[in-house]
C-alpha cells in the first residue's frame, strides 16, 4: 500500500497539490497527506478576526466534505487547514461550516448549494472539496466560514484570495484572512489555518 502521508512542504509543492486535489473527495485520506501543523500562533499571534456573517447564512447546513455537485462550473479547490487554540494546539471535533456564492457570484438562499459543514479531526485538521467563487459588486472574492471549538464561542469569519483587484475596494477585507494558494496541473489548494481564542 502506498504510503500517503507527506511533509508540510512536499504537500504544497507541485507533486504532492495534484495528489491533494485527487484525495479531496475522499476526506479521510485527504487528512492523511496532511502532516502536524508548523503555524505561525503563540504569545504575539492573537486568534483570527472575526468578520461580519453577512446575510446569507443558511443554518442547519449538510454535514459533508464536497460541496461540488454534478455539472457545476467554477474552478475546483481543495480547501485545508488546521483548527489550534492559541498554544498552537489542535482542537479536534471543532465544527467548521462553509458556505460561499457558485461562480457567478450568487448564493442559493433557497437550498444548500455550497453549503456544508464539518468537523476537525483529532489533529485539528480539515479538508473541503469546493469551487472558488465568483465575484459580485459590492464585494471582493471570498468565502465565509464558522468555527467552533466544542463547547465554545463561535468564530464567524471570511477568507479572501491573494491578488484579487476587489481586495483594496472592500470596506471589510482584512490581509490576515487571505488563504495561501497554490496550483499546479489544474489543481489549486487554500490554506488557511484557524486560530480560537480557547
């Protein structure tokens, strides 16, 4: 059997992204390439901000991995990270829940379309097979998330996209929340790693 568990750095280089993007449908593998994480948190690093939830969170989202269905268009990514406190700790079991416009820039407020949620595993770790989504006028790229530590305050927040030209024009766009991208042979993963004030 192939042994499927690569270092932070061979994960995110060319090779180890298509093997990414390959295993994101099946998140338990997924999870296996993702070694113990190496954050930039501790004493001087607070939590990750929290942003507005905006007006179109659905509750009671589908607990699932993929948010792709047939026949969507939009550019696929693979989603990843870590859920720490603030000693840079996993949390495991922490709730996490996504939900972003297709890529035309609208959101299904009818159903849950691109919308999911679920939960770290014992190393903190968690991997969403999504589409990057559109833009529309009045904001830039992004997603928004939950996060929530069992038993703890929820984190609401938004992820954004390096080099986005909406970046500078959107009144709530915060740098500290822009994932870390990369793409090889037409796969492309964001990182971002959460960190609860728990």
């Amino acid at each position: 059997m192939v042994d499927l568990r690569f270092s932070r750095r061979a994960l995110l280089s060319a090779g180890a992204l298509g093997i990414l993007g390959g295993l994101a449908l099946r998140r338990a593998r997924a999870q296996e390439a993702l070694l113990p994480a190496t954050p930039q948190c501790g004493d001087d690093h607070g939590p990750t901000p929290r942003q507005t939830e905006g007006p179109y969170f659905t509750p009671n989202s589908p607990e699932r991995t993929s948010l792709v269905e047939a026949g969507m268009e939009g550019e696929r990514i693979a989603l990843a990270g870590f859920v720490l406190d603030r000693r840079c700790r996993p949390v495991p079991g922490a709730l996490l829940d996504l939900w972003h416009c297709d890529a035309t820039g609208r959101y299904d407020n009818a159903g849950y379309r691109l919308r999911g949620h679920q939960f770290s595993d014992p190393q903190g770790r968690f991997v969403f097979e999504t589409i990057i989504p559109g833009r529309y006028p009045t904001r830039t790229r992004h997603f928004h998330i939950k996060v929530q530590a069992p038993g703890a305050r929820v984190l609401t927040t938004q992820l954004y996209f390096p080099g986005e030209a909406g970046n500078d024009r959107d009144w709530i766009f915060d740098e500290t929340l822009l994932l870390d991208i990369k793409r090889e042979n037409g796969a492309a993963l964001g990182r971002y790693d959460f960190i609860l004030d728990v």
